[in-house]
C-alpha cells in the first residue's frame, strides 16, 4: 500500500496523515510557547508594570524561535 501523505482536491492541497501530524505538532509547539509567555506576562509583578523580567525574555525568545522553526 502506497503511503499518501497529501491529497489533491480540485486545486485544494489537503494535509493527510505523517504530514498533518507534523504540521500540527509544529502548530501545537508555537501555540504552547505563546501561552507560556502569555502566561507568565500577566502573571509576573514586573512583567505587568511593563518590565521583563529575564523568564519573560526567555520565554520570548522560545516563541520566536518556535515561529522561525514553523516558517520554515
């Protein structure tokens, strides 16, 4: 059995099987690390008064680069 991982719909490229899992851990890594930072934003005394802290600009920068991998 051939192994598709997408299939042609008119001219509408769905995602199948490896590929659509794939896509969505990549989709589920860059949701998870916004939520991080999110997260902890609105929840550090500093980060609120508009000041990040160290963790802020680490989880900052890990949603950046999780974007980056995405893109690519």
């Amino acid at each position: 059995m051939e192994n598709i991982s997408h299939k042609r719909a008119d001219t509408k490229l769905e995602l199948t099987g490896p590929v659509l899992t794939h896509a969505r851990r990549i989709e589920d890594s860059v949701q998870r690390s916004y939520s991080a930072f999110i997260a902890h934003a609105q929840s550090c005394i500093p980060c609120r008064a508009g000041v990040d802290c160290d963790e802020a600009a680490t989880l900052r920068q890990s949603w950046r680069q999780a974007k980056e991998r995405a893109a690519q």
